[in-house]
C-alpha cells in the first residue's frame, strides 16, 4: 500500500474510489496495486487533466460541444494514451466512482448495481444501475474513437 499526498492517473490506473479516512479521500485500485491518496477523487481527475495540458473543465466542454453528452461526461485525461475515465455519477459528488475504459472487460447487473470486472481479473461493484453503466460505457468508447480518428 503506497500513500500520496497527489496521485498522477497513467496507464495503469484502473478506479478512483471515494474513501473515508482522517488522512486519505481516495483509494486507488492501479495495476501495480492499492495507493492512497489525500487528495478527493474529483481533485486527481482535475489535476491529471492540467497536467495533460488543459482544464477539466475545458476538457468537459469540447466533449459536450462535439458530442452534445449533457451529464456524467466521460473525460478524456490523455488522448494520446487513450486514458478516459469514466465517472459513476456526478463528478461533483464525493461518492462518484472514476473507472478507466481501457480496463474494463465486461460489465453485470447485478441487483440495482453493476459488477465491473477488470482486464486484471479483479472486479468491482459499482453504485450505479446497468443502463446507466452501459451508457457510460458507450460515450467512453465514442469518445475515444473520435479522437482516434483525428490523428
């Protein structure tokens, strides 16, 4: 278990879990293991944009204007790396969920929640319906396919 006081998202990052500590506000599932971090889920999403080279927030307009998605956008951290992750719920909220589509092998209902299941064999249930994961699921991978093309 590694702790850090700021998480940079790469390649490896699998899920930005809310969690509840005196000193941690977001568990870490990577495919190197569990890191912990101080900052909130929202917060290592926002700064890992930055460091791609623009805002979150410029990043969610450019896919709202190009794709007319309107809520829980998908945010394309690095679309050189193909690095998008995926939000469970408003972003806003401190117990929204980030998963990354590059990890996703397949998706369950499962009662009134999904179970994710990972290219490394772990697996996750996430607060949040099968359609509305599906959906979430589908303007990931349009995203990405747009920008793959504009190369």
């Amino acid at each position: 278990m590694k702790k850090y006081a700021a998480y940079t998202i790469s390649e490896s990052t699998i899920a930005l879990l809310p969690y509840t500590h005196m000193e941690y506000q977001t568990k870490i599932l990577d495919e190197k293991g569990w890191f912990y971090s101080k900052q909130t889920c929202w917060e290592v999403i926002k700064e890992s944009c930055v460091r791609d080279g623009a805002t979150y927030s410029g990043k969610r307009d450019a896919i709202k204007s190009l794709f007319s998605y309107k809520q829980n956008i998908p945010i394309l951290i690095d679309k050189e790396k193909r690095i998008c992750a995926i939000p469970s719920k408003s972003p806003e909220r401190w117990d929204c969920t980030w998963f990354f589509y590059a990890h996703v092998t397949g998706y369950e209902q499962h009662d009134n929640t999904t179970l994710l299941h990972f290219r490394n064999g772990q697996q996750f249930q996430l607060d949040s319906t099968y359609y509305t994961t599906k959906q979430q699921l589908h303007k990931a991978a349009h995203i990405i396919a747009y920008f793959q093309l504009q190369k």
